[in-house]
C-alpha cells in the first residue's frame, strides 16, 4: 500500500496548490522539491510493473479493462490510442482483442517496460500527452486514458489533443479513481455504531489540489508520485471546451467482498453504494 505525504488544498477552484512532500526538501535552499511528470514516473516504473504485471492488476483485470473496452464500442481492426498508457497493460489487452494500438507515455522507463513486454505489432510513443505534435491529426476510432488523467497536471491540452487525434465519429474514454468519493487524504471510510453502517467520509471535494503520494522503493524524498484531485465540473468544462461532448458515464464498484464477519454485510453494502471507479465516454461534438 502507498504512504501518503501531507498535502494542501488552494482553497481556489480551478487553481492547483503545487506541493511537494514535506521530506521532499532540498538540502542547501529548503525550496520543495519539483520534478518533471516524466522523471516522477521513471523512478516510480519498476515498482508499477511489478505490480500490474503482464496482465494487470485485480482491479483493471476484473473491472476497468472490460467496462472500458464495452465503452469504446470498438470493432475489430479499429485503431486505438492507449493514452498514458505505462507498461502497456491495456495496450497489449486491446492487441489481442485484434485492434491496432498505439500505446504513449511521457516516461522513457514506462515505454521501455511497455515494448520489452508486449508484441512489436503495438507501437509505443515516448511523448507528452499535452504535446499536439506528439501524433497525427485525424488517426484513432478510440482514445482510452486509464488512471492517467488524475496524474496529469493540465486537463485541457490533453482533451484538445484526444478531439485533435480522433477521427470524425471517434469516441473517448477516460476511467479515474472517483472523483467524489476516492481523493487521496481526504476521503475516508468510517463506522457509525449506532446506525451499523459503513459510511464514506469525505472532508474536501470542490478545491484542485495536487496530491504527492510516496512510492516504492522509497529510496528518498524524490520517490513520489503525483495525483490532481479535481471536482466533476473540472473534467466537463475541459471536456466541453475541447469540443467533446459526454455521452456516457458509469460508476463502478468494488468487485471485492468482505469475509464473513460482524460487519461484512455493511462493509459489502458500503462497497457496492460507493463506487471505486468514474468511466466516462465522450465523443467530438459536432462543430
Ligand atoms: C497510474 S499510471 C497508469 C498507466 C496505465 N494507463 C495503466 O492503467 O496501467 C499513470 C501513467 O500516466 C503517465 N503520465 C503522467 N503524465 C503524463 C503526461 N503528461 N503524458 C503522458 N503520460 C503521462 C505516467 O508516466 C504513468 O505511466
């Protein structure tokens, strides 16, 4: 499980609060430590193939891959761009399901894992996915962006560059951990003994924030991640200013169930009532 470093809210919508991880000080200014997203994700690289693996890890096998891939109603042969896609889990998922893919990611570590463990039928581009040159215009019938787009820090120029890449009549789909009820430090389950429930705590929602979380291998202050918390309206208006229009948004739950005890009917209840997951589908709005 991660250890998660303290963080702060801006207090100002739509602004975020740049932090740093309070061990995350240089030595000689005492400034926060900064780093670029690709170089926090190359020291993160062999501890995130390690846990996803092959094939992925539990939750994308028994609930992301195949809600997102129902989602992108694609056909066989259809072209798809797996943005931000790591070591290429979902890339080599959609390859066998017959499509071509094009897998990118801004780690130059993330893509070496992604070729050295996939088919070189897949190409992968060692590129930013808030670059437009990064691809051509007008290439893909999908843009699937899996637990990315929380770790990204600008939102807009990654939805131009998705209606840039999308053919006429594309589509998008982007899943999150849920923006209401999954926010790193903020949310929380809680026991109410009086009514026996299970209940979701959530103490901040509507500020930006960008969340350090430490990873392993914990070498230094330098091993940590970075996730951008941002409220629903966050997501719709970029969406919406990129010219992509939202027509389909599910939520998932856990697939997980408690083992027998005092409180597992609760616990499983609480599971299934907040969901784990947001998907959402979006396609290019017609101009
Ligand atoms: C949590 S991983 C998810 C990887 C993959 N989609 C999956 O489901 O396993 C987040 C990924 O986002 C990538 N990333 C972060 N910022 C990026 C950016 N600006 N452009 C492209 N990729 C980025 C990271 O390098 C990392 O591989």
């Amino acid at each position: 499980m991660n250890r998660k470093v303290k963080t702060k809210k801006t207090g100002q919508p739509g602004k975020f609060k740049k932090t740093a991880p309070r061990t995350g000080r240089t030595g000689r200014t005492g400034k926060p430590a900064s780093k670029k997203p690709s170089a926090v994700w190359d020291q993160a690289a062999q501890w995130y193939d390690t846990l996803v693996g092959l094939k992925g890890s539990e939750y994308q096998t028994a609930v992301i891959f195949p809600g997102a891939l129902q989602l992108m109603r694609l056909k066989k042969g259809d072209r798809v761009l797996d943005l931000a896609c790591g070591q290429g889990v979902y890339s080599r998922y959609l390859s066998q399901r017959k499509m071509k893919v094009t897998g990118l990611d801004t780690s130059e570590e993330m893509i070496r894992f992604a070729q050295s463990r996939s088919d070189p039928t897949i190409h992968f581009e060692h590129a930013d996915a808030q670059d437009p040159q990064a691809l051509p215009d007008k290439t893909f019938d999908a843009v699937v962006c899996l637990l990315a787009l929380q770790n990204i820090e600008s939102l807009l120029p990654v939805m131009r560059n998705v209606k840039r890449w999308l053919k006429p009549g594309g589509r998008f789909v982007m899943v999150t951990t849920h923006p209401c009820f999954r926010i790193p430090r903020q949310t929380h389950w809680g026991w109410d003994e009086q009514k026996k429930i299970q209940y979701r705590r959530v103490d901040l929602y509507g500020s930006e924030s960008a969340i350090p979380i430490l990873t392993p291998p914990f070498v230094d202050s330098q091993s940590f991640t970075v996730t951008y918390h941002r409220p629903l309206q966050s997501y719709f208006q970029a969406l919406t200013e990129a010219g992509l229009c939202v027509d389909g948004l599910e939520e998932w739950a856990s697939h997980k169930t408690s083992e027998p005890g005092q409180r597992s009917k609760a616990e499983n209840r609480a599971r299934q009532e907040i969901p784990l997951f947001m998907a959402l589908r979006a396609v290019p709005s017609s101009d």
